[in-house]
C-alpha cells in the first residue's frame, strides 16, 4: 500500500513539474510574440522622408531667364563705365596743366636789378635769390680757398655770368628762408639757427651741412634775361 502511495505521489509531482515547464514555454512565448508585435506597430507608425527636387531652375520661365541675363549685362556695362570714367579722372588729375607747367619755368629781365640789388621771387614755391653783385662782393666769393669751406665749391661753378647770383633761398639746416645782405660774410644769414652764407651762398659758419642750391637756369638771348627751370638746349 505504502508503495502505492507513493508511486502515486511520485507521478502527480512529474505531472505538475511538466505542466510548469509548459506553462514557462507559453508565457515566453506570449512576450516573444508580444514584443514583435509592438515593434511592428512602432513601424507603421513612422513614415519615410520624401525629398522634393528643386525643379525652380529646370522649370523657370525662359522670359525671366532672358530678363535676368539683360539686367546683368546692363549693369556689367554700367560698372565699366563707372570705372572708365574715374580711371580718366584720375589720370587728368596726375597731368600737370598749362599754367603749372608755365610756372615750372620763369623768365627774369636782369637789366631791372642794378649793381648791388637783388630780389627774391616765387618759383615752384620756393623763394628764389636773384642778385646783381658788386665787384667787392666778386672779389670776396673768389679770395677764398674751396678746400677750407664745409662744402668745398668755387664761385665761377656757381655763376654763368659773374656779375649774376642766383640761388634758392632755402636753409640746407632745416629749411628756414635766409636774410639777403646779411651774416658774417655780408651774403646771407639764416636766423633760425644761425647759419651763414657767403656771397657765392657758399656755407662759412653755422650748423648748415651745404651750401645754398643754384638752380637749373641759362640766358635765353634775349637781352639780359634768364630762363629758371631748364639747363640750357
């Protein structure tokens, strides 16, 4: 009886064992089928992205294209002679005119200075000496040695004629403008810094490093006049 009992006891527990490995299975199965389920309707809930092509510029009116070509050539066109104009402007602007080229030279009579006068006149906007010297004021420029002056030079080097001086009036210090028939020398004084020039404008004494500049100058054959500005032909 006892083993019975038992045997029967023994079945009901592999009966219930395998009816709980069953159950296990059916319930994984049922979260299987579940989750891809859900995964499904995830899907069709989410839509692809449709990429619209840019058909503006296949399908634009040929009338808008032609318009747009005009308006750009148009002002290409305008822009050229925008440029043009400032170009010519420019280089008009850098060409010296007639009356600046007239007072690029000046024509001096000599016969109005007499002997012992000098003058000072504007050229190229710079003030420009003009003297008439004495046969004293000859003698002194030409009784001294070149080679004992800071910026050795000889007076017939620095005259066409003797009797005529002609000269920049500007410092070679700083640029101050010298007092004619003054300084040490009786030639000319620069009171800014004290230099002074004798009468060749040749540097004697002072803080001057050359002497007075002789311009550019010749007799045009006219009477007794001078062109200042050009050498001569």
């Amino acid at each position: 009886m006892l083993g019975r009992a038992i045997n029967r006891s023994v079945r009901r527990r592999k009966t219930l064992y395998n009816k709980s490995i069953s159950l296990d299975k059916n319930m994984n199965m049922g979260v299987s089928q579940l989750y891809r389920w859900t995964s499904t309707q995830n899907n069709l809930g989410k839509f692809p992205t449709i990429k619209h092509a840019d058909n503006s510029s296949t399908n634009q009116d040929p009338s808008k294209k032609q318009f747009s070509y005009m308006v750009m050539g148009v002002t290409a066109a305008a822009t050229l002679g925008i440029a043009q104009s400032v170009v010519n402007n420019f280089v008009g602007s850098m060409s010296a005119s007639a009356d600046v080229l007239a007072l690029a030279n000046i024509e001096f009579d000599l016969d109005t200075l007499g002997e012992g006068e000098g003058t000072t006149v504007k050229w190229q906007g710079k003030p420009l000496f003009i003297r008439h010297r004495t046969s004293e004021e000859i003698e002194a420029a030409r009784g001294v040695d070149p080679a004992s002056l800071r910026d050795p030079a000889q007076d017939e080097d620095r005259v066409i004629k003797s009797e005529y001086l002609v000269l920049i009036g500007i410092c070679t210090h700083l640029g101050c403008v010298p007092i004619p028939e003054a300084g040490q020398f009786n030639g000319f004084f620069c009171p800014c810094h004290g230099s002074h020039y004798d009468t060749s404008g040749r540097i004697r004494a002072g803080p001057a490093p050359l002497n007075l500049e002789v311009p550019p100058y010749y007799f045009t054959g006219e009477g007794n006049k001078i062109l200042v500005g050009k050498s001569a032909p």
